[in-house]
C-alpha cells in the first residue's frame, strides 16, 4: 500500500553556493505536496542552528562548506535519529565519500546527476533506501567487517603495559621506602632480597632504568606509586 502525500517531505539544502541553493530550492518546492524545502544553510554554521529549530526528513549536503569538510558535522545533523542526509557533491575521491556512508549518509550523488536523479534519491532516502553504488557499498561493508588492528602504544605506555602485577608491587615499596635498603623492602614484601633484586633487575630493563633512583623518579612522573583499584 502506497503512503499517502498528506506530509511532504521536508527537506533542508546545505550548500555555500547561493545559486545551488537557489536552485534546488526551486526544483524541490516544485514537487509539493510531495516534498518541500523546510530549511536552508550556506555554512556549518547555520546548518547546525537550523537543526535546533527543524527537524528535516532529508538533509541534502554539499561536503564542501566554504573549504571546511562536512562530515565534521554530520553526526550532529544526524542526532535527532529521524533525519537521513544525502550527499550531494563534486567530491570524487572514493575514500571522502565512503567516509560521508560511514558517517551515516544514506546516498551519495554527483552534482551532474540529473533532476529526476535529485527528487528520485530524495524520495528513496527519505523511505529508508540507500542510494549508493554497489562497488561503494562493497568497500563500506569490507570496512565495517574488517577486524579491527589493536591501536599502537606509544613507548612509554607500551614499557609500563609490560610490568607485571608483583613488579608494581616492587615499585610501590620502592618508592614509599624510597631510603629503605633492600633487604628490609624484601622482608616487607615477604621475598628473599635475591628475589627482590632479581625484580628490580626485570623492572630496569623494561622501564630503561639504570638504578633505584631513576626508578623512583621514573615511577613518580608516570604514576607508578598509585595503588591498584
């Protein structure tokens, strides 16, 4: 069963070309009752305060805002959880526009699609379609499926991610007993002073540390001393 024309869909132009919008606004308010334009914004700007008044069944979005990127705002324009943006731009590098899907763009059409291409897409996103290439939709599926590579430590964290649970127990002693000697660290600890120096050897050189001293500023400056939670 078709739905009924009784609620246009309402639609909101981004772009920072005043003839574009211009334009646009004039195909789409050509199409009433079946769609209109409830809002337009020429920068990140007003596309954002626009939001805070409407709420747009289709947001139709250039990606080049005056030389700023639109997909920094996208999930905003997005959080209402009822507008859909289709992107509409001259962008043509795959990677910007498999990003804009990413983001949560619904479609993605050049600025030489046609009109009926323009009011085609419109109606389709605005009914849940996606209007996006095959090849596109391969990439995006490819990339949210992919598993993800673990982020790199940097090397200080990658040192400190490599201490056991018992060596911060040893630089805890270490720098609460900072002038104690090792043998009463040790009995504090309930180890032999062999043991405890056997952990000290391990903890310099994972830390790259010559000696208690730099192993108790070291400790100091990366928060070594704090106590588990």
């Amino acid at each position: 069963m078709q739905a009924t024309t009784t609620h246009p869909i309402g639609v909101m132009l981004v772009d920072d070309h005043q003839t574009m919008l211009w334009g646009l606004s004039k195909l789409i308010d050509g199409e009433q009752p079946r769609m209109k334009v409830v809002a337009t914004a020429n920068c990140f700007e007003q596309a954002l305060e626009q939001t805070e008044h409407v709420v747009p069944d289709v947001i139709l979005l250039d990606l080049d805002l005056g030389g700023r990127c639109s997909l920094d705002i996208l999930p905003k324009l997005l959080s209402n959880d009822v507008s859909r943006a289709l992107i509409l731009t001259a962008e043509r590098k795959q990677q910007t526009l498999d990003l804009a899907v990413l983001r949560g763009a619904r479609g993605v059409l050049c600025k030489d699609a046609s009109a009926e291409e323009v009011l085609d897409a419109i109606a389709r996103v605005h009914k849940g379609e996606l209007c996006i290439d095959a090849q596109a939709m391969g990439r995006v599926f490819s990339e949210l499926t992919a598993p993800k590579k673990p982020a790199k430590l940097d090397p200080e964290a990658a040192r400190v991610a490599s201490l056991t649970q018992k060596e911060r127990q040893i630089i805890r002693a270490v720098v609460e007993g900072s002038g104690a000697a090792n043998k009463t660290l040790a009995s504090r600890l309930f180890v032999t002073e062999h043991t405890f120096r056997n952990h000290l050897t391990s903890i310099y050189q994972k830390l790259d540390v010559a000696n208690r001293l730099e192993l108790y500023i070291y400790a100091i400056k990366h928060q070594l001393d704090a106590a588990p939670h």
